[in-house]
C-alpha cells in the first residue's frame, strides 16, 4: 500500500469538481481540492492526481497551471478539460467546435484489461459536457472505449498510470462512475478506505468553532436547506441563541408564508419569526428586467429587511453573527471558485455576501453539502418527511419565474432567424425568448427551440433533445407545444414583474403542484418549475412546465409525465386568463440548468 494519504484534485473551474471529491469521499479516501497553480512540495503526500473539467478551452484560453504537475511520478486521471490538456501537452491534439455534446452518450469499452475501466460492461451510459474534443492522441496512449461521436472517450498511457476520460464519472447519471473512481483510488493509486465520520459532527464541531459564544441571526426560507439549518443550529447552539427571520417577499408561492410557519412550528422549530416586506421587494423590481439584476437585488433587499429587523430588536451587531442555509450547488453557480464560470449569481451569493463569508462573519453549515446530503442530515435531527422532501424553490422565488422583457431588447429578439432545424415532420420555431443555460462548464443564454407534435411523441423528442441542442449554437432548450395556436403567429412583448403576472404565476404553479400530488407524481420529481414568458398570441403570456428528476440537481433529466397527469394540468392551465401557449420543458441538464433564470 502506498504511504501517501489522499487524492489531489486540480480544480480548473468545472462545475462537478467538488462533487469529484465527495464521490471519493463516499468510497472513504480523502482528497484536497487544490488549485492548478499548486506547487509540486505541497503534493509530497498525494497519492495521485485527478485534474477536473473546466469552462476554458485549452486552444483558446487554458488556464495558467504548474506544468511540473504532469510530470511527478504519481497516477494521473484527467476528466474532460483535464483529458484535453493532458492530450495537448503530452504530443496530441485537440479541436474545437467540431463535436458538442451535453448529455447522455454510449460509451463502447475497448479495453478489457486495463485497470481504470475493470468491472465495466462493454456499453454503458456516461454523462458529457464538453465542445472541445481529443482528435490525436499522444504517442505512447491508446483508446480504452469511444462513443458513437467521440473515438477517444476513455484513453490511457500504454505503460504509465496516466489516464483520461471525457466524460464526468462524478455525475450521478454516468452510473458507473462511482466504479472507475474506485479503481482508480484503489487499483491504481493504491489507497484503502479509511471509516467515513459523521456529516453531522463535523458540521456541529464547525458551527461551535466560529460561532463561540455569539449568536446567530438565521434568514430562513423554508425550504430544505434553511430548515435544516435552523434545526442543527438550535440543536447544537440553543433555541435562545439563534433567531430564525422568514420574509415575504410577495413572490412565494400559494399561502407560502403561513404554512412555513406552521409546518415549523409542528416540527419544533419555534424561534422563527415572520416579517412581511413584499412592497420593499416591489418598489425595488418593479422596472428589472434582466435576471442577473433581479437576483442581485433581491439578495441586497434580504440583507437590508433582516438590518431594518434587527434595528427593531436592538439587537448587538457585534453579538450576532448572519446565518444561511447555503449549499455548495449555490456557490459554484455563483461561480465561486476561482476559475468557474458564473452561471447564475444564486441570491444568498451577492458581493457582499461573498465577502463576509471571507471574514469568517457568515455562518453557512451546509455550505459544502449538496441537498440529498441535507436531506439525510434533516432525516438524523428528526425532522418530517413532508418538509424534507418538499420540492426546491428559489430564494428570489417566482420573480425569476417570471421572465421580462424590455424594450430595448424586443426588435433585436424578433428579428431572430426562422428555424432551419428539422425534427420529423413537425412543425419548429426557435422563439424568441432567452434562458439560462450551463453548456461545457459555461453560462449560456440562448433560446428555446419550440416543437408542435402530440404529447404521445415526448419519449421520442426527449431522446433527440441532447442531439438537436449540441446540433445548433443558438439553442439550449427544447419545448413541446402542449396546447395554443399555429407556433408561427406568436409573438413577445414588452413585460416586467407586476401583481397580476405573478398572480397568474402563483395560480399556475399551484395548479400543477395540486396535480401531481393527485396524480401520486410529486415524490418522482425533483423538481417542477412552473415558468411564465411573455410570448403569445391574443392573450400574450405562455407557461412552461419543466417536470426535472436528479438526485442533487448538478444534472439531471427531464421527467415525463403520464399522459393523463398532463391533460388535466393543460385543462386547468388553459382556464388561466392571459395563457396562449403551454409548453413543456424537455431539455436535461447540461445544457439547461433547472430554473429558467
């Protein structure tokens, strides 16, 4: 057995590199996450190297790294960015631009007795993300398995512990991931697994360390992930010593407000106090159209009710510190590492935020846990189902629901180009609205593709989702029409957030979570945004179902629903005043992030 004592991972910005260091964690080898520019005396315990995917290109723009990492006796696994940098800096050659894939792929095994891919079956499922692509290997590596579009998916060094995928077996949906890291950490560098400690120890341990005999001031949602923070909080500080603050933002959704206070208080969550503040959020959005603009805003609108709070109180500001229930997903959208693209700067991830977490003066115990980890530590304190696996909502709630529109902006998004893509004999649109996307690592922002075809064709169409984004530049969702005119006649309009949109949001939205809990659908779903966009015809306004399964929301795939589930939705839907359109979401993630802003 080899004497050094953890992994370390070179983090070049991708989204999932955290999430490589948890898959490694579950297998009981610790890991450092470093940075590329680590110098090599800091790796004198490693016992290997695993070099993370990255929204930079190695062509146009690499990441400045220590070249002298390449070159330590020590095993090597590059995933995706790192698979293209290796394959350049060793002799090979890497092309841009030529194949984009976002999505699920057939990885075909070559290789039977090479001991990275050992207990694999000869076709698997492996998630990619990627636009650059290895198109020359370097002399001395071989294919060890391809894809139908990919011919070096998987490679290695024919007699150095040097390999690479492009894939990301971090990923939940690359099943076998779990298995190649496995081998990797076990096979090739050597390493036993050391007995895992308790998540929950280690967070109470955390929170004594920096709170000390201060207090903590909770902004508490409601959601999973500031419940069970306010819950290992009390348990670990004392109700007295931690003062749970939920606001109403006027953007929640049905009764949001009153049945968070209920349900906390049955699980035995009193110290939470309810303020309303929805006119501070209104004043403050009322012209924002830009949804960057809106999530910073209402970030700074939080911070500035719970200041005008604890004036009220009398609180001792050198007392108390500011909690969240900041999960990792939170950060690294917010691009919160040094070389990640920001794909959305999440609400509890502002400037100033940022910068007192730096201090030290934000307390945030969930910080690096994903939420099916939170999840599980809600499930050690006690607490009930029901609000455990309660569906994520975003902290600036339905405002980033509601997409708007500007003036400005109208002319430039009606003259986009007519559709040139084929899909069967149906008819397409690329509309003219803009979401957000993540694509290879990066932020996109980029246009739903529209399909009119029946309901009965959504398991065809999905399979082809992935194809058709990869296929086109200037998209990142595909739509079904479920119910409303000719695709051609609809057209965008100016819009902002208003009492009424939101309204007609908050009516949708309850409308489709009635529904799938009535139809047993709720608990199969990780999530289901219900989406307004000012696009249509006489009315002006459609919705969006975005029906999305994962298991800790860094990928996932779109849901399809029964049959019988979505015409009653559509039904009631359709009863809504302002609603042309209805469409359904069936884009996975990448290229569509789960939300639509």
């Amino acid at each position: 057995m080899a004497k050094q004592k953890y992994i370390a991972v070179i983090d070049f910005g991708s989204q999932y590199s955290h999430l490589i260091t948890r898959r490694l964690g579950e297998l009981g080898i610790k890991t450092k996450l470093l940075t590329p520019q680590v110098n090599k005396n800091r790796l004198a315990k490693a016992a290997g190297l695993i070099l993370s995917g990255g929204p930079q290109s190695v062509i146009k723009k690499p990441v400045p790294y220590n070249q002298q990492l390449l070159r330590l006796k020590l095993p090597i696994l590059g995933v995706c960015y790192g698979l293209q940098l290796m394959a350049r800096d060793f002799g090979g050659r890497v092309t841009g631009g030529k194949i984009r894939e976002y999505g699920p792929a057939n990885l075909k095994r070559h290789d039977q007795r090479n001991k990275l891919l050992t207990d694999w079956p000869k076709q698997s499922t492996v998630w990619m993300s990627h636009g650059d692509s290895v198109t020359k290997l370097p002399p001395g590596f071989i294919t060890l398995g391809s894809t139908d579009t990919l011919r070096y998916a998987a490679v290695a060094h024919r007699h150095k512990p040097i390999f690479g995928v492009q894939f990301h077996p971090e990923v939940h949906h690359t099943p076998y991931g779990s298995i190649l890291y496995q081998n990797f950490a076990f096979n090739i560098c050597g390493l036993k697994p050391q007995k895992l400690t308790s998540k929950l120890k280690a967070i109470e341990a955390g929170i004594r360390r920096q709170v000390g005999e201060k207090k903590v001031f909770l902004l508490v949602s409601g959601g999973v992930d500031s419940t069970v923070a306010l819950a290992v909080l009390n348990r670990t500080l004392g109700k007295r010593r931690v003062y749970g603050l939920h606001i109403d933002t006027g953007l929640l959704r049905e009764q949001e407000s009153r049945l968070v206070k209920r349900q906390l208080a049955a699980a035995g969550l009193t110290n939470l106090h309810v303020v309303g503040a929805a006119g501070a959020f209104w004043r403050r959005l009322r012209s924002i159209t830009e949804p960057e603009t809106k999530r910073q805003i209402i970030g700074a609108t939080f911070l500035q009710i719970k200041a005008q709070v604890a004036k009220k109180l009398r609180l001792n500001t050198k007392s108390w510190l500011l909690g969240q229930g900041t999960i990792y997903p939170d950060t690294i959208e917010s691009g919160g590492t040094k070389h990640a693209d920001k794909i959305k700067t999440h609400h509890n991830r502002i400037n100033v935020l940022a910068q007192l977490a730096a201090r030290g003066l934000l307390v945030e115990p969930l910080k690096n846990l994903y939420k099916d980890e939170v999840r599980l530590i809600g499930a050690e304190l006690g607490l009930p189902k029901e609000l455990l696996w309660a569906h994520p909502f975003p902290g600036p709630g339905l405002a980033v629901r509601a997409l708007c529109l500007d003036s400005s902006r109208l002319k430039q998004l009606n003259q986009i180009y007519v559709s040139k893509i084929t899909v069967s004999k149906y008819n397409t649109r690329i509309l003219p609205l803009l979401s957000v996307g993540v694509q290879g690592d990066e932020r996109s922002y980029r246009h739903p593709l529209a399909i009119e075809a029946p309901y009965s064709k959504a398991t065809s169409l999905h399979y082809q989702a992935a194809k058709l984004t990869n296929k086109d530049k200037n998209i990142n969702r595909i739509l079904l029409k479920l119910s409303g005119p000719n695709l051609n006649i609809g057209k965008i309009k100016v819009a902002t957030l208003t009492p009424q949109r939101i309204k007609i949001l908050r009516q949708a939205d309850n409308i489709v979570t009635q529904e799938l809990k009535q139809g047993n659908m709720y608990k199969n779903l990780w999530q289901c945004p219900t989406v307004l966009v000012p696009f249509g015809a006489k009315l002006g306004e459609s919705i969006v179902l975005r029906p999305f399964a994962s298991r800790e929301a860094m990928t996932g795939r779109a849901y399809l629903l029964p049959q019988t589930v979505v015409r009653r939705i559509v039904r009631r839907l359709q009863a809504l005043p302002a609603i042309d359109y209805i469409f359904y979401d069936l884009t996975d993630k990448p290229p569509g992030t789960v939300e639509w802003e």
